[in-house]
C-alpha cells in the first residue's frame, strides 16, 4: 500500500490532536516536558500512560511532525475513539477509516497497567491485543487487502494505530515510523521476557541496544559500573564481549564463573582509570543521581589512557519533576567529546532514562554482515 505523499504547503492537518504514550505514571513530566517544547500543543484527555493534546489552529504541525520528548515511548495522530461492548462492531467502524486503508501495519496494543516490573507487568503486546489485531487483518482482507499486525514496520511506513485505552474504549490514529522506536508495535520493541535472566537490567540493555544503534561485537571490552547482580553483563557475555563487572555488591554465580568475566569488587569512584584503557563500550546503572553518574563517567573517560567509543548510562531520578534535567544532563555528556548523544526512556525502564552517546556516528547500525566474529579479548586483572 502506498504511504501518504510527503508535506507540501497546501498538505492539511489531518486532525486537531495528536496522541503521546508514556510509562503507566509518567504522564505529569511528559505533559510538561511536550509543552514546553511545543507551546503549541494543548492538553486534552489524559489516563494513565495515554495523553492527548490539541494543535493549535494558529500554528499547526507538519503531518510528518517530529515530537521532541524523551519520556515519549510513541506518538502520532490521534484520529478519534470508539466505544463497545463488541469488539468486532468497533473493528468495523474504525477500519472504514481511509488512513486504515492507507496505512502498511496495523499496530494494536494496550496501555500499560503497571509500572515495568512491578507484579510481574514487561510491556509488549498482549494477547488480547494480538486477538483484536487479527480481527483488523481479517476487516482488510475482506476488501482484497493485505495488512502486518503488529510487526515491526520498516523505516517510514505508515502505522494505523489502535490504543486500547480500556477494553471498550479505543482510540486510534496514525503515524510515520520515522523513528527507529516508531517501527514498533507500541513504541516497545519485541524482547522475550520469559527468558531466565539474573534482573531486569538484561531486558534494559537489550532494548538500549536496538533502540540507540550500537552493535556489541565478539571481543569488544565492556564496563559496568554498577553491575551486581549481573543482568546487562548476562546479556554482554552471550553476544561475545569480555566484560568488567565493577560493584562493591556480589555478583550472580553464573557470572563470575564465566571466563570472559571479571569482577572488580569496587565502587567506580575507586577503581583505577588504567583499569578502562581497553574498555570500548562503558555502562553505568548506578543507584545515585543523575550527577553524579555523569561525574563518575567523566573522570573515567576524559583520562588519557582511556578512548571508549561509546557510552550506555541509566540514569535513575527520584522524582518525575527532575525528568527537566534531561537536556542538560545531555549537553554535559557531549561536552566530553560525544558525537552523538541521545535519550530516551525505555519501555523497560522505570523511572529512569537511557543516555546513550558515541564518539563516532558511524559505530551505529553496523549491520551483522560487517561484524566479524574474533575472539574475546584477554581481560587484565585488576591491580590489587
């Protein structure tokens, strides 16, 4: 199916609302953090993990628009809402919609109940949400067209989206997947959460991955600083790195006995900067402030035997109001010689943000093919 021509002049709005998804909890700070950088945008409706906001007539958004959030997990027209009992008499209403027909994916999901993590909630797409999926699959070929369900869209494909605000409360729209997020379903990529993994950090790091770019390669040294009890280096050991796991706190078993790891029982303040001089890819999740996370990093990367290619910080705030620390938190990252810095909060996260930022731009979306396999690299001990 063909996308919607590109923005021209005369190219009109096709609607007054625009839709934003946050983290369950999350909807203060992101309604602050959206108009401030867009004065022109207006609250309208909010529920947990759902906001909509109005357009002003006087200066609207381009259809393509780009919103500029951190907090925001995805975004796009908000096109209306529609209420029943009935699934499959809703599916028949909205899809008569011509942006349905329009659009290349269907994306269905539902709000999050919980905060991630919390009585056992990961976001993704459930299976009630997947049910109503195929009903739109099946709406679609009943007029002689295919649509994906709640597959990851490629670049720029139009997203007719389906938030399933209440079971019998839906309100669909649209958007462009001009974001690497965008593609997918819900702004949550698809990460198999029933893996065995020692914390949720293995779920953070993942996403991180796929979300930012950087591609982690056999061989490649890596540095945690708060690493205990071992999720992210879990995932780190199983794509081929050696890593350093430094945390005053014990690590898994399974961790410690690996052989391409090796655990500096230390805080990162204390550890020597000789101890980073391999390291390519530095991690920090440290239970502190935002600050002082940057703080510990940059004493770590401004030394001259250290040359890291790329940094992946989570960065923990103890209330939603600081979230407005974000931009400066991102300006004194780049400071230190960054290329590229971004930020995001993970549909993983809780109630932090994934600071990711590389010295050289070209590190990002490598590609497999260009990725070749070496082994791991010896891993100095560390200095007693």
């Amino acid at each position: 199916m063909a996308n919607t021509a590109p923005d021209s002049p005369t190219t009109p709005a096709p609607s007054q609302f625009i839709f934003v998804i946050c983290q369950n909890g999350a909807e203060s700070a992101t309604k602050l953090e959206v108009t401030n950088n867009h004065p022109n945008l207006n609250l309208a409706f909010s529920r947990p993990g759902f906001i909509t906001f109005k357009v002003s007539a006087d200066n609207p958004l381009p259809q393509r628009f780009t919103l500029k959030s951190a907090l925001a997990r995805t975004y796009g027209w908000s096109l209306g809402k529609c209420t029943s009992q009935d699934a499959s008499s809703m599916v028949a209403e909205i899809s008569t919609n011509s942006h349905f027909s329009s659009s290349n994916h269907v994306h269905v999901w539902q709000r999050d109940p919980f905060t991630p993590g919390k009585n056992g909630f990961e976001p993704g797409i459930s299976a009630l949400a997947n049910e109503v999926g195929n009903l739109f699959k099946a709406a679609a070929e009943k007029t002689g067209s295919k649509i994906a369900v709640n597959k990851e869209s490629k670049p720029d494909d139009q997203v007719f989206d389906v938030v399933m605000v209440e079971p019998n409360e839906w309100w669909y729209g649209y958007h462009f997947a001009s974001t690497v997020a965008g593609r997918w379903p819900g702004g949550t990529p698809a990460i198999d959460t029933s893996v065995e993994t020692y914390s949720r950090a293995y779920f953070k790091l993942s996403e991180a991955l796929l979300w930012s770019g950087i591609t982690i390669q056999p061989g490649d040294i890596c540095a945690e600083i708060g690493s205990a009890p071992g999720g992210a280096c879990q995932l780190l050991l199983e794509k081929g790195a050696s890593v350093i796991g430094i945390d005053p706190a014990e690590m898994e078993t399974g961790i410690l006995e690996h052989e391409n790891f090796v655990h500096i029982r230390k805080r990162g303040t204390d550890v020597r900067r000789k101890e980073f001089r391999n390291t390519k890819w530095l991690l920090s999740d440290l239970n502190a402030d935002p600050n002082f996370s940057i703080e510990t990093v940059a004493e770590i990367v401004n030394h001259p035997l250290v040359d890291v290619k790329g940094i992946i910080l989570t960065l923990k705030f103890s209330e939603w109001k600081n979230t407005t620390s974000i931009p400066d938190l991102m300006k004194a990252v780049k400071a230190l010689g960054f290329q590229v810095v971004k930020a995001r909060q993970l549909a993983f996260n809780r109630r932090e943000i994934c600071l990711v930022a590389v010295k050289d731009k070209f590190v990002l979306r490598l590609g497999k093919k260009n990725v070749k396999t070496k082994k791991p690299a010896t891993i100095e001990k560390p200095s007693p």
